[in-house]
C-alpha cells in the first residue's frame, strides 16, 4: 500500500468523499454529522492523504491541527469496495507517526455513536485510543463518541510546546 499526500482533485477522491458524507448523513441526524466537505479539507491547518494499491483508491484520511500540540484526525475512509484489505490501519498507522513526526502531544477525533460506527471504534481503541469528553468546538452528543491518543515523541525528536 502506498499513501501519499492528496491535493483533493482527482475525481476518484471526490467520489469517495461522497460516498463517506453520505454515510454519514445516513448513519446520524443532521445536527450530529461532523464530516468534512472538500472546502474544509483544503482548508488551513489541513493535510489529507490517499492510500493506493497500485491504481486503486483504498482509502483517506486527514488530520487538522487545533494547536501545536493537538490534531484531530478527520475523513478517515475505507472505501466499500476495498474494506477488510487493510487500508484503516494503514492510514491510521500514518496518521498516528505523522502526529508523532509533528511534534503533537495528543490526537484526538469523533465517531458515530450508532452499530455502524463499531468498527471504527474497535479500530481506534487497538490504536490506543480511549473515551473522552468533547475537545475542541464539539459539544456533548448521544451520537457522538470522542476519543484520544496521547503520543510520545519518535525517539530523536523533541516535542514542540
């Protein structure tokens, strides 16, 4: 599996960003669907990359800074046609050493609530993430679950304050 940065102009991209925003307004009321569209995920403090197989489009995922010491990951995406071949944990592996490469003390995100969450929330908690209250501008919410990481620093490299 190759991942790689992604400037969100492929049209297989945009495709499977839809298919997440539709899930997601499937899955969980509308004042309770916190993914991103295309505008927001190339907005500031934005990174977002792809995950390959050769010409195939597995997955996404993003990660968004709130400080120099915090990110939340955001976008993770496994596309239908390719889940269980790996590409979650594979961004999500990415994802944890580059918050780890930027120096963030913690990493954090929301998900659904709901059954069709419990994957990724397995997925998460064999990460190490667990349970905790609303961070950054999210409020307490029945259909959300918020979840943390904290990182230590890749050994050499000093955390940023």
């Amino acid at each position: 599996m190759d991942i790689r940065p992604d400037d969100l102009s492929s049209a297989r991209v945009h495709a499977l960003l839809e298919e997440h925003l539709r899930d997601m307004r499937a899955w969980s009321p509308p004042g309770s669907v916190h993914a991103l569209d295309l505008d927001a995920l190339r907005g500031p403090g934005m990174s977002f990359w792809t995950v390959w197989d050769g010409d195939e489009l597995l997955g996404c995922g993003a990660l968004m800074e709130h400080s120099a010491g915090h990110a939340e990951i955001k976008s993770m995406r496994s596309a239908l046609a390719h889940r269980g071949k790996g590409a979650g944990v594979a961004m999500l592996s990415y994802i944890i050493d580059e918050g780890r490469r930027r120096g963030y003390a913690r990493l954090s995100l929301e998900t659904g609530s709901s059954e069709p969450f419990t994957p990724s929330r397995a997925l998460y908690s064999r990460f190490g993430f667990s349970e905790c209250p609303p961070f950054a501008d999210y409020v307490e919410d029945p259909h959300s679950v918020f979840m943390t990481l904290e990182l230590s620093p890749l050994a050499g490299e000093v955390a940023r304050a």
